[in-house]
C-alpha cells in the first residue's frame, strides 16, 4: 500500500514505499563518494529492461537505474519507487513520475507501447506542461499503474481487461485516465489516501479508513459480498460492522488473487481466495474475515502493523520488527525454512539470528513469489522464488526458504546499505537509497 504525502507513511510497505530521504544514511564506506540521495538500484530479470540500467541483461546483483537527462547520468531525485510484475515507477521530488521496462499494455504512461530500458516521463495530455504532475504516491500492479494527486483524486493506466483502471471502461490505456465514483457529486473518486493495485484488481484507502475497489472480482477479493467484476468503485462491506461496511482500515494490501487490510487494532481481515486468507480454510470469501494465530491469546493475529500480499501469500510485519506469513509456498516465500503451503501465520525465520527468527524488520514488500524486507540497518533480506537472480544474493539457485542478504560488490561491506525503500516485481526487485 502506498499512503499519499501528508498522512502518517507506517514504516512498512508493499509494493512500494515513500521514503524521506533526508533522514536516512547513505550508508557508504569510509573514504567514498555516496551517490545523492534519491537514486535507485534494481536487480532481478531484465527482459524488458525493468532494471533500467539501459539494457536488457539479467543482474544477480544491483544496479544503477539510469537516467540520460540527468547531469551524472544517473535517475536521482527520487522519492519514492513501485514496481508491477515486469515494470518499475519512480516518483520524483517534484511530483512527476519515470517509468522503465515492460509496456505491452501501456504500463508506463508514456503513450506508446513500446517497452523502455531506461525511465521515461509518464504523460497527461490534459496538464499543460503535458506531463502527469502533482503526484504524491504512486504504485504498480500486475500490468497496470495507479497515482494519487494531491487532491486525493486517482489516475490509472496500463492493462484494463477487467476493469482494474476503475475509469468505468475495460479498455487499456497508454495515458493516465481518471478513476470515477458515479456516486460522488464530481463523479470522480476523491479523498483517497492509500492506494493498493493487485494483479488485475486495485483497492484505495479513504480518508474515512474504509475501502473502494474495482477490477476482477472472480474469487472474491473485491471485497463486496459478490463476485462480479466491477470497472468503477464498490464498497468494501463487514457484515459484522454496524454500518455494514469495513471501517477502522490504517493498512491495505492487494495480492493476485486476494485482498488484506490491517485494522486500528492491530488485527487482519483478508478476502477473496480460498487458502490465502489466513483463516485455516481453503474456502474463498467475497466479504472479510479474521485472520487466525493459533498461538495467540486471543486466537487471532494481533499486533500487525503493516501487510504485503504477493501472488499467492501474504506477509504480516508486526510491532516487534518480527514477521509472520501464510498462504502458497512452493518457492519457499513463506521464509519459514520449508516449501509447505500454510493457511494459517507462520514464523519467517532467520538461521543467523540468535532468536532463531528474522528480527529488526522495519518494511515487508512482496508481488510475484519472492519477498524482501527492510531491516532498521538499512539493508535488505530477500527469500523466495530466484529466478534470474531476484533475490539479489548475487546467485541463480532456484529459490531460498530463508532470508539472504541483498549484496553490492560495489559496497565496502559487500552488501547493500542505505535503503530507504524497496519494490519487489514478479522477475525483479528495485531499492530506493
């Protein structure tokens, strides 16, 4: 989930995450030249140049995004990053956007098709200097991309199969496209404060802590009690709420198939398909439900701060900086040591620990069937699916069911420090320093 500027940013985020720069350590060795701020490093698969390092070859380690505009040659001035499944968004200082990689259905804004190794300027014919501007978050989903202005309105571009632009058509668009609400007086969706796009369905977070989604709704995770696609907003609904609807909402996730939201209590609800809930059944739900713990107290998952949601699992960051996870497993992406699927939380764990459990974990980001977390060292551990090297431990086995350290020979540690943030892809991974 990606919250907008003004409202408090939870340190902990999916698919990408606003970083103040300001604040963090470069974290470079004694005796170097940090780069500036706001620069990005990918690694991962790079068929479509969704690095973009200008080529089109594999990393198993980071690399420099670049940028042939900018004086050193380099993206800088970043603020935030997002990743789809084959394509990576930057937010820049000055609320305008660059997009690289994969743009088979207009993913990257830039009005053509056409895919793109290095950043190009997502466009808005509508905005005089006929660039998108005035952003303030932005994130990816599958193949599509979704923006938060600072009016709390909604852009949407890319893959509109099912809807997922939430512009009341099915047809894909090279060029951002207003989100309606035909039950708004403007006839646009307004006040949004978070935003959440998922494999072909997106979810927004109001001011009001509830939730609108639109797109494919096939197992459920529109979250309205139907299972009927939708290509404007519905309502997330609680029969258990007074009002009917979910409310007390501070955290979103989308996975591919499946909905998550951290409540103000710190406990879950999740929706749509069977077996990726959290709540030991197998059995898909159009409607939230509860998120058990069997080891808790109370029989739920509690202390959660943050969500992710990956295509087929779901990671949970709690208050202690330690991290729970359910749903598929063949990759080893639950980080539980094993390759079992679990439909209920388990512990990510952490050989090297001492307390035998990954600890110290300030951000979780999964999309495809890998997962990266950000430790309060500013360095990153990365387990899952590694195909192409995304994982980022500098090697090309098949998968890790624990963490690995995200490395960069170019780093005097040999690893890589000073990020801010990080946005996993399905291929490819790309860190904010």
């Amino acid at each position: 989930m990606i919250r907008t500027a003004g409202v408090c940013v939870r340190a902990a985020l999916v698919t990408a995450l606003a970083a103040c720069l300001g604040a963090c350590s470069g974290g470079e060795g004694r005796g170097s030249t940090p780069p500036p701020y706001g620069t990005a490093r990918a690694w991962g698969g790079n068929f479509n140049g969704q690095l973009g390092d200008g080529t089109f070859m594999d990393s198993f380690t980071p690399v420099q995004v670049v940028d042939s505009s900018d004086p050193m040659g380099l993206l800088t001035g970043a603020t935030a990053v997002a990743a789809g499944r084959v394509h990576t968004v930057a937010l820049l200082g000055d609320g305008t956007l660059r997009a690289w990689g994969d743009n088979f259905y207009g993913q990257l804004g830039g009005d053509t098709f056409m895919d793109s190794s290095t950043p190009v300027q997502v466009v808005d014919p509508s905005d005089s200097t006929g660039l998108l501007t005035g952003v303030t978050a932005v994130a990816g989903g599958w193949s599509h991309t979704v923006a938060v202005l600072g009016d709390g309105t909604l852009r949407a571009w890319g893959d509109n199969f099912y809807g997922q632009l939430g512009d009341g058509t099915i047809t894909n668009s090279s060029t951002p496209v207003q989100v309606v609400d035909p039950s708004d007086t403007m006839g646009l969706l307004t006040g949004v404060t978070a935003i959440a796009p998922g494999f072909r369905h997106t979810v927004a977070l109001l001011g009001d802590d509830t939730l609108r989604a639109w797109g494919n709704n096939f197992y459920g995770q529109l979250g309205d009690g139907m299972f009927t696609d939708s290509s404007t907003p519905v309502q997330v609904v609680d029969p258990s709420d007074p009002t009917g609807f979910l409310s007390g909402v501070i955290w979103v996730a989308t996975g591919g198939v499946h909905t998550v939201a951290v409540l103000g209590d710190g406990t879950v609800r999740a929706w749509g398909a069977g077996g990726l809930l959290g709540d030991r059944t197998t059995v898909d739900s159009s409607s939230p439900v509860r998120v058990v713990d069997p080891g808790d107290p109370t029989g739920f998952l509690t202390g959660v701060i943050a969500v992710a949601a990956g295509a087929a699992h779901t990671v949970a960051l709690l208050g202690d900086g330690t991290v729970r996870a359910w749903g598929s497993n063949g990759d080893g992406q639950l980080g539980d040591g094993t390759t079992v699927e679990s439909s209920i939380p388990v512990q990510v764990v952490d050989p090297s620990d001492p307390t035998g459990l990954l600890t110290g974990v300030t951000a979780v980001a999964t999309l495809g069937y890998h997962t990266v977390a950000l430790l309060a060292d500013s360095t990153l551990r990365a387990w899952g699916y590694n195909s192409g090297g995304l994982l980022g431990g500098g090697s090309n086995s098949d998968f890790s069911s624990t963490p690995v350290q995200v490395v960069d020979p170019s780093d005097p540690t040999g690893f890589l420090t000073g990020v801010a943030a990080v946005a996993p892809g399905e291929f490819h991974a790309v860190a904010l320093r």
